[in-house]
C-alpha cells in the first residue's frame, strides 16, 4: 500500500536517533523506502545520511509520513505537507500529545497495521492568514492550531478592529486575540478562556479575545466559511503576527490581516484504542476527583 515513508524529527533531537533508526529498519523490512529530511544530526549519522533527501522530495515523494516529538513538531510536520494530505502518524515524545497519539513504545505494532491498510484518519482543518500592507500582500501563512495578534511585552493595550463577511463585527482592545482552529481548541486559546470544540465538528473556528478590557467582549464561534478581517489601530513597534506559536512576523499600525478557510488539510492517523475524548481526559487530567 505504501511506497515511501517520511520519518521527520526536530534538528536538535539527538535522543530520538535510535528510535529513527529502528523505524528504518522496520519499514526496510517491509519493502517500504525510508527517507530523512537532510539537516545536522541526521547528516552526522554515517548509516542515517545516505536516507536522507533534498526538501522536495522529502515533500513530494512519501505516501506516508511519521513525525517524532510532541504537538509542536507535529504542527511543523503538517503545514510541511498540507498540500498533500498525505496521513501523518504522531509518535508522543513531548508534554502533551494532543495530536502525537502514539507512545513510542507501542509504535511499531501500530505502523504494522497501518502499512496492512488497517487505519483510519481524522480531516482536519486549516485555516489561511493573508498579511496586507498599504494593499499589497505581504505574506499568506497556513494554520493548523492557530494565528495570535499580540503586543509583545507592552503594558499598553493593542486595539483592533474586526470585520466578519465585510461587516464591521467589533473594537477590541486588550493584550491581543486568538484565531483558533477546533484543533487549536485545546491550545494557547483554552489557556485564554475559549472553549474545547471536537474536531469532529469541522465547519467552524474560534475568534477569542486576550485579556480584553471589556467584559462584554467574549470567545465566538463562527462558521468556517465566515471571512474575518483585523485592522491594526495601534501604533507600537513590537506587534505580532505569530503561526502555531512557531512562525513569527512583525506586523504594525494600518496592517490587515484576512483569516479564512483554505484548501488545505491534515490527514491525521488516529489512534485505534483510544479516542479524542480519552486523550482530552488523560491530557487535562480529568476524572480525578
């Protein structure tokens, strides 16, 4: 069934080579090639650099994709391969694991059925910011958890001014706001008070203000086909645009920044034995009382 398998770890994950190279083994053993993105550590390894391959066709090439590490490097992982929706299997070896499900231990017994075809996906959605400067466009970004417009260390307030389908929505102002996906649900947003929405339910995402200086300035939900657009009132030299927490850009006064749904998605491997309510229990540490 699979011709090709991406195992991707972070560049300065030294302790998870051995794993690497027993997940090579593994699909070797099966007929499947394994391949390995081309950066320092993997490069050290005498046996690991000759799998290892240019950035195009370690994007292009696999039918399979194996990241190794916690949330954040599966959010890197995904928006890598988003155009593809290649089915990505998380192995857990962060903190949380909302979307890395499998434990290292147990990984392999589940790589076996999912290379017998015995697996199922969750879709999930990402979203689309498009960055407008003094109407040109100046970066489009994809997201997988979420986009933060914030004020960096300020004490000042940040005001913005919101838009949803053209319409002027709201004035906010307050540290900044959180454009979550439902998968983004359970991360930087849940800290901030929105709520935790399945991502079964795919058809929408959150607008969510941060420490807003309004009481009657609440989380929405809104329907994924609404088209958000935010205009940046202040002027301070430190504002930011930042993508799942990872990518960062500077944005400053009179900026726009359009949020919508985008064609792209994530084609995340589940686990067979546990579902997303039993991971949200166990993460969160529910039902301990």
């Amino acid at each position: 069934m699979f011709q090709t398998a991406a195992i991707n770890i972070r560049p300065d994950d030294l302790e998870s080579l051995a794993f690497v190279t027993g997940l090579v083994q593994f699909f070797q053993r099966n007929r499947i090639r394994p391949i390995l993105p081309g950066y320092g550590i993997i490069l050290n390894d005498r046996n690991l650099a000759k799998l290892a391959v240019d950035n195009e066709d370690f994007i292009e090439k696999p039918d399979l994709v194996v990241v190794i590490g916690g949330d954040g490097s599966f959010l890197r992982t995904a928006r890598m391969f988003s155009h593809r929706r290649v089915p990505i299997f998380g192995i857990n070896k962060g903190q949380l694991g909302f979307l890395t499900e499998f434990r290292p231990e147990e990984a392999i017994d589940h790589l076996t059925r999912v290379i017998a075809g015995s697996f199922t996906v969750s879709q999930r959605v990402m979203l689309r910011a498009i960055l407008v400067r003094q109407g040109e466009e100046e970066a489009r970004m994809l997201f997988l958890n979420d986009a933060v417009i914030s004020k960096g260390a300020l004490s000042r307030p940040i005001k913005l001014n919101l838009e949803i389908n053209g319409s002027f929505l709201n004035r906010y102002s307050g540290d900044g706001i959180i454009i979550s996906t439902a998968t983004g649900s359970t991360a930087y947003s849940l800290s901030a008070g929105g709520p935790i929405i399945s991502p079964l339910i795919d058809c929408v995402y959150t607008i969510n203000p941060i420490c807003p200086h309004m009481l009657a300035i609440r989380p929405m939900i809104v329907p994924l086909e609404s088209e958000l657009k935010v205009t940046i009132l202040s002027d301070f030299e430190n504002l930011l645009l930042t993508i799942d927490g990872q990518e960062a850009i500077r944005i400053r006064r009179g900026d726009e920044i359009a949020f919508s749904a985008s064609d792209s998605g994530v084609s995340l491997i589940t686990h067979p034995d546990r579902s997303y309510y039993d991971i949200l229990r166990e993460k969160l540490g529910w039902g301990k009382i």
